[in-house]
C-alpha cells in the first residue's frame, strides 16, 4: 500500500502547479461557470502553452502525441489544473471526442480532427440530450438518414453546452430506427457551420451559456460517422471510461473550500472571528472530512485505471460523494456567510469576489455524468449486483 | 500510488475470513454475550497460535513485526465477524503503550506472555468524570517508601474480569503516570456493567492498592505520550474494525434484498432501497480509504494526527448510516432477538463510542485546521 506519488511525478505535479500558478493569477482564475470572452480566450492561451509543453494530452497514448505516461500523471494534471482553477476549456475535445476518434476512427479521421485537439486549436460541444432524452438517453429520437455519401440530420438537441464556442458537435443520432433502441444509434462529428443546424440561447444559472440545438435538414458527409454504424452507443459508454477521476472537479471544489477556510480564520463578524464560532468550526471539519473522502474516492479511480481495471461502479462512487459533497460545502459555507453570502461580485464589500454565492450556484449541477440517482443506480447494479 | 492491499496482505484476510467465518460464527457471538467471560478462551488460544495476539509487536517479543496497516486488515475481519474479545485492549491499547513507554524488562517479560494469549492486560483510563482524552484524572497515585498506593475509581474497563494486569492511568505529582496493577492485588474491587451488547466493561474501584515503582511504565508523570501514541495506533485499529462490520451490514443487507421478494419483485428491485445500498457503498469505501490512509502515514512516520481524525470522524458516521440502513431494510425482523442485524447495532455503539466519537475528533480536526477553541 502506498499513498503517495513517486519522485517523478511528484516532480511532475510540482512543476505543473508552479507552471500554472505562475500562469494563471488569482484575477484570472475560474472558480465557477462564468465564461466571459476574455476568460475564455485566456483559457485556451494557458492550453496552448500545456500543449507546447507537451502535457495537456499527456494522458493520450504516445502516437497520438501524448505523453509516455499513464493515468495517474493524467489525474496529476487534471488534479491541478482544477486546483489552479485554470478556466476550462477544450475539456470535451480532450476527454471525449480524442478518445473516441483514437479507438474508433479511421486513419483520415485521426489525421484530420485528433492534431486540432492537441494543439487546443478546435472546440467540440456535445449534443447527446434532448428535449425528451435525459437520463434515458439510449431512447433518443435525433434522427440521422443516409442519402448518397450524406447523413442528413433532422431534431433537436438539449444543453449544448459550448455551442456558442464549438466549431464541431459530437452528437448522437438514430439510424436504424427499427432495431432496439441502444442498436440503432450512432456517433458522428458535425461543423457546426453546416447549413440547417441553428442555436436557440440557453443561459445557465452559473453564468455560462448553452444553447438548444435545431437540426433541419442539415447534411453532414458520410465520413463524419466515428466507427460502426449503429455502434455508436456504445463507442460512447466506451469513451466516457477515458477520464473518469474527476479530480479536476474535486481540486476546484478544494481550492474554494481552502480559500473559505482561511476567509472564516481572518474575518470577524459580529466582533468574533467566523472560525470562532463553534458551529461554524464543526460544521468546516466535517466538510474538511467530506472533502477528504472525495479526494480519496477520485484517487481510487485513477490508480485502479492505472493498473489496467476498468473502474465502473468506483468511478459512480467517486461522482456521486463529490456531487452530494460539493452542495453540502456550498450550502454550509452560505450558511455562514450569512447576508454576505448573497453578494455576488461586489466590489466593496463581497468576500472572495463572490466566489461562494458563484459555486453554489454551481453546485446545483447535479447531474453532469449521469444524475445522482442514476449513479446510484449504477453503483447497487453495476457495484452491488442488485437485480434491475 | 498503491491502494490496494499487498497479495501477503490480501492472503491474510482471506485466511481471518476463512477462520472467523468457521469458528466465530453469530451462534457463537450470542453465546458469549451470555457467558461469564464474554470471550472464547479456546478461540483466543487459536487466535493466539495465528499470531494475531502480537502481530504488531517485533519478533523478539514474540510478536509476528506487522505493521498498522496489516492489523487494520486484520480487524476489518474481525469487525466483519464482530468477534468478541479482549483483542484491541490488551494487545494493541495495551501492547502498544507498553511497547511505545515500557523498559527493556517489562517488554521482555510482558509482550511475549501478551502474544501467547497467557496474559491479558486492560486499560484502565476514563472515569466517571473524565473520557478516554483525559479531562482530569481523579485516581491517585501516592509514592510510598518504594511502592506507590493508587485510590479512585476506574469506569468502562474493558475485560477487567479477566484481565491479568489493569494499566491504570492515575496522577502522580501533577501530571498522569500509567501502572501495571496485578488485578489480584487486595483494594481491586471490579464490577461488571450492564451494558449494551452485554460488553464486558467495569468499574475498577482501587482502595489503596500497593504496586511496587518497577511497575511505572514509562516516567512518572510522562504517561500521556506513550499512552497517546498508542491510542492514535488503536483509534485507527478501531477504525478498521467498524469498517469491517459496515461492510458486513451491506452485505447482508444487499444479499437480502436480492431474495426478499414484495409485489412480485425483489426489493432490491425498488429504488428506496437501491439507492440505500449505493450511499452505504460509498460511505463504507470511503470510510475504508481513508482508514488506510490514516495507517499507512503512522507507518511511514508522518504526521497524521489530521487523518486519524478524519478517519474516526467518517467511520463513525459510516457506522451510523450502516445500523439505519441496515434496520431499514430488513425492517420488521431486524427487531427481533433472533434476527442478527441487532448484533451489528449494539456494537456499533460502542465502536463509534470508544476511542473518540465522531464530534470529539471533529473537535479535533478543527483545532488541527487552525481555528480557535
Ligand atoms: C450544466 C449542464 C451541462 C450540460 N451539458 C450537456 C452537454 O454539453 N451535452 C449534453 O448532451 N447534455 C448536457 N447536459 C445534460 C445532462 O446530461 C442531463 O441534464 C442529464 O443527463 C439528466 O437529464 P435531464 O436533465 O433531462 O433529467 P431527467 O432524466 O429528466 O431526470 C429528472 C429526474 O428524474 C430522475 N430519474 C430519471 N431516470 C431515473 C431512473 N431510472 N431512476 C431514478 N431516477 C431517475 C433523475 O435522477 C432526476 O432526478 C448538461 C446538463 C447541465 C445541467
């Protein structure tokens, strides 16, 4: 048994968090969802540079230019980039659409959209929900018919988020309306510029902007079909296991919940430090502990991907204690901030810039991987082998 | 990064499984509870051939040179079976502190009696009015010519009726020193409690019992640190135990719930109850993960006074969730005697109780954090 990293990676992780913490001040750190243009422009210039250095597809495989290191230096990354609270860019291209194209793409395809991802050049959203196919995804209706060398794409997708930034939407479509429904489906890759496909806003609660996604006709060429032709459902559950640590997402919450910590030790209120009051001082420690385990759970994910285990029910484990966990440190930390917690950016008198009014904002996503419930769905099914 | 148990690791599990599953079954756990010892001698003897009653200790005590985390492994088996014993006391609260503060020759002549099973030693810290963390100690400690006579009254001591020697905390001159009191020493007066589970836990009442200076183990008024030392060691055996018996609770309790079948399918089948057994996963790998993480630094020799609080503050909350969950599900039968859930409940009590409760060291933990008491 061993905790701890080795002197290399240790050396890795501490040169990754100088790099970006020398790269990413405060003013320009993301701590929740905003994505104004400059944030964003800015993101992707910090990837560029991991991407010169040779470390943002570090957990690719070699030939595809990564790095000739595995998932625990993969998790390192991502454990800092989410600590350094670098603004998130590029992250379904990375973690979803490489992988996909890597295993299932042919030659042209790599050549073609895997280098734009590596040099954090192209922007992928992802169009998997729609209007009547959330947590059921496999019971989607977007419809995708063959004409000629042309997939012509017709129906609506849900939260796209990105759209506004992409120049491709990874998306799943229905081609063989008769077989049963996880059979029918396939992945393809679309401009975002082909004509028929439109955008209807939809801003998000943490600042961000999304859009819902309309199809009318749009043709796409045959060869943006990524692997079999109704396998697609599953090339994508086989995708999702590329990245499945969440340690990003732990790390941000961490850096927030250490911030907060130090906030309540130098801030007095009612003429007594916040950390003076005993409730607040239990309150924090059983986050602390929270925080811990959630830490701990992500790890597990990422050191049983590096010995080749493919974590399914631990990786269900891990996002559901962080979900629970996340809302429970932001509702705690309102809580004691009192009426301060309602500021959001002002600039006399809110604490952290309204970092925690932002991140329980944030914190109301529940359901990025799959909802809570389906997660634990996942776990008494998958993990606990309780019948369906 | 390793997080899994090593294969001689994994292998002495599955052997603790193997022997506990065959000689501790829940038969025999509710035979103790009404017996007069509350152990099994014959079984401690076996436990004793096994080498798990000095498995910490170096080979030349007798022990078998094991370290924290193979213990930890050790006693998520014996917390799966919920092996009544005076295990955790005598060889490692005991063990550890005589390891940690004894001299050559207590050493020498009580860990290898210790790891044969041929003596059993018991703390005796709290009292009525002080916890295991030590408000004020009230027993004293009187130097007298070469002995020093101890009065006051010990409470909670596990096993005293059986123990050989009671390692009593008293105050010496104005801190706390620790002795091995011979429990056959006239002025030793022990009473059982009638307490859940039907633990065998006592008060010691001392009345001017004469121990010779050679039983001080360690300096006067210096008790606290080797004494601190071992409970940190045994606050995360603890742990590991309650893990043990968590992971138990689910089982069971996801066994049951595959066969027990209401409106035609098996309750396993319904969400309310699916979705107890995933929280009670993730609590109980959680608390598991963080357990081993908390033995693993004391093995390397790092500060972990953090984690050790981490862990008993999760592990008790996982214990909770396990005893809900658990008499959730089995609902009805799970509230008769003869249905074994309750085992798992009235232990579960004194595990989350003994060493520290969970608010205790999240008290800790915040004090480790920076804030103010
Ligand atoms: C910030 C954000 C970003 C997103 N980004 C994208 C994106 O880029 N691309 C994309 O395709 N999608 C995206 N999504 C959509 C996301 O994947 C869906 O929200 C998610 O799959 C849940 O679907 P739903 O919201 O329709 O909820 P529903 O599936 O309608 O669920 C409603 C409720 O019913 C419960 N429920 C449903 N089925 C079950 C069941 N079997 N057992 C128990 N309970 C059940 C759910 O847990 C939930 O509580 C995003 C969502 C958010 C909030």
């Amino acid at each position: 048994m061993n905790f701890e990293l080795t002197e290399e990676q240790k050396k890795f992780r501490s040169d990754i968090r100088s790099f970006l913490e020398e790269e990413v001040p405060p003013e320009h750190q993301a701590v929740f969802g905003v994505e104004s243009e400059e944030d964003y422009r800015f993101g992707r210039s910090i990837q560029r540079k991991l991407a010169d250095n040779g470390w943002l597809t570090i957990g690719w495989p070699t030939e595809y230019g990564g790095g000739p290191k595995g998932p625990i230096e993969q998790s390192i990354f991502s454990e800092a980039m989410g600590y350094g609270r670098v603004p998130r860019t590029g992250t379904t291209a990375l973690n979803i659409v490489g992988p996909a194209v890597m295993y299932f793409g042919t030659p042209e395809q790599k050549e073609k959209y895997l280098p734009p991802i590596a040099r954090a050049e192209a922007e992928y959203c992802q169009g998997f929900s729609e209007p009547n196919a959330g947590s059921d995804l496999g019971s989607l209706e977007f419809r995708a018919v063959r004409d000629g060398d042309e997939n012509v794409l017709n129906g609506s997708k849900m939260f796209t988020s990105w759209a506004f930034r992409a120049q491709y939407i990874y998306l799943l479509a229905r081609t063989d309306p008769d077989a049963p429904k996880h059979r029918g489906i396939s992945l393809f890759i679309a401009d975002v510029k082909t004509p028929g496909i439109s955008f209807r806003p939809l801003p998000y609660i943490n600042g961000s902007m999304a859009a819902q996604t309309y199809f009318d006709d749009a043709r796409i060429p045959s060869s943006a079909l990524i692997g079999e032709e109704n396998r697609g459902w599953y090339h994508a559950m086989a995708t999702l296991d590329f990245e499945r640590s969440g340690l990003e997402r732990y790390a941000s919450v961490q850096r927030t919940f250490d911030d907060f910590v130090e906030l309540c030790k130098t801030t007095k209120y009612n003429g007594k430090l916040l950390s003076e009051n005993p409730i607040a001082r239990h309150k924090l420690a059983k986050i602390k502990v929270g925080m811990e385990i959630w830490r701990l759970l992500c790890w597990k994910v990422a050191w049983m991907q590096s010995t080749g285990a493919v974590p399914n029910a631990e990786a269900s484990v891990a996002f559901l204690h962080g979900t629970v966990q996340r809302l429970e440190f932001t509702q705690t930390a309102m809580e004691i901030l009192g009426l301060y917690g309602t500021l959001m950016h002002d600039p006399k008198w809110s604490l952290m810039r309204g970092a925690i009014e932002g991140i329980h904002r944030e914190s109301m996503h529940l359901h990025g991987a799959g909802t809570t419930e389906i997660h634990r769905n996942i776990i008494a099914q998958r993990g606990l082998g309780l019948p369906r | 990064m390793d997080l899994g148990l090593s294969e001689q690791q994994e292998m002495l599990s599955r052997a603790a499984r193997e022997f506990l599953e065959a000689e501790c079954p829940t038969t025999l756990v509710r035979e103790l509870e009404d017996s007069d010892g509350g152990y099994s001698p014959e079984l401690w003897r076996k436990m004793a051939d096994l080498g798990w009653l000095g498995q910490a200790f170096p080979g030349q005590y007798g022990g078998s040179d094991g370290t924290l985390i193979d213990q930890v492994a050790l006693f998520e088996e014996i917390g799966r079976a919920i092996l009544p014993s005076p295990i955790l006391t005598s060889t490692v609260l005991c063990g550890q502190t005589i390891l940690y503060g004894g001299n050559e020759d207590q050493k020498a002549a009580l860990l290898p009696l210790i790891s044969r099973g041929d003596t059993i030693v018991t703390l005796a810290l709290a009292e009525a009015d002080a916890g295991f963390d030590g408000g004020d100690i009230s027993v004293m400690a009187t130097a007298d010519g070469g002995d020093y006579v101890i009065n006051g009254t010990k409470l909670f001591v596990p096993y005293a009726h059986v123990a050989d020697y009671l390692l009593c905390v008293a105050r010496t001159s104005g801190a706390d020193s620790l002795f091995l009191i011979d429990s056959k020493t006239a002025g030793v007066n022990i009473t059982l409690l009638h307490s859940v589970a039907k633990y065998k836990q006592h008060e010691v009442a001392l009345q001017n019992v004469r121990v010779p200076r050679t039983n001080m183990v360690g300096q006067l008024d210096q008790g606290r640190g080797p004494l601190g030392k071992a409970v940190d060691w045994a606050t995360v055996v603890q742990c590991g135990e309650i893990v043990g018996r968590c992971q138990k609770v689910l089982d069971l309790v996801v066994d049951y719930s595959k066969v027990r079948v209401q409106f035609g399918r098996p309750i396993g089948s319904f969400q309310a109850v699916l979705h107890q057994c995933a929280d009670l996963r993730v609590a109980v790998d959680g608390a598991r993960l963080v357990t081993y993480q908390a033995a693993w630094k004391l093995v390397e020799g790092r500060p972990c006074s953090e984690d050790i609080a981490m862990a008993k503050a999760f592990a008790g909350s996982a214990s909770r969730q396990a005893t809900a969950v658990g008499h959730g599900i089995f609902a009805g039968i799970a509230f008769t005697v003869e249905h074994d859930m309750q085992l798992y409940m009235m232990r579960s009590k004194i595990q989350e109780a003994n060493l520290g409760d969970s608010d205790f060291h999240l008290d800790n933990l915040g004090g480790y954090m920076g804030f103010p008491t």
